[in-house]
C-alpha cells in the first residue's frame, strides 16, 4: 500500500464505521448462527519467497478441512481434560 493511500485511509471515517458493522455483524451472526472464530495467522519468518502460496491458503478448501480437523482434534482433547500432543 502506498503512503498516500494509508495516510488517505487514516484520514477518513469509513474504516471506523466498517469496523463497527462488522463487530455488529459478527454479533448477529453468532446470535442466530454456529458460533465462529476468526483467527489472524502470520506468514512465517523464513518463508516470505512464498508470499503468494501463503495468502492462497486463506481460500484453499483442503487447508480449510485441514483446519477444521486440528480443531476438533484440539476441543475433544480439552473436553477429555487431556493435553494434545505437540
């Protein structure tokens, strides 16, 4: 993003309001729907050359599954009272 596009971003208030519609938006959504986590993952250190793989994983569905999988593996672990293994 260049400079003047960030400065041009601070300086107006849509951001503030887009932000406060997606809080109520996701409030909504965990009031009538399955509930939801949003979950900000870093590119490693060491792996910048693959910047363009690392953001493609936001829409791939097999990494999705993938996801989906360790986190039911993670919650029957906490709800047997056990640690996962590393």
């Amino acid at each position: 993003m260049e400079l003047t596009k960030i400065k041009k971003w601070f300086k107006s208030g849509k951001p503030k309001n887009e932000r406060k519609y997606e809080e109520e938006k996701r409030e909504f959504e965990m009031a009538i729907g399955k509930p939801f986590i949003i979950v900000r993952i870093e590119m490693p250190e060491s792996f910048e050359d693959l910047r363009t793989e690392f953001l493609s994983l936001e829409k791939d569905e097999r990494f999705l599954e993938e996801v989906k999988d360790l986190i039911k593996k993670r919650l029957v672990y906490q709800k047997k009272g056990t640690i996962p293994p590393s």
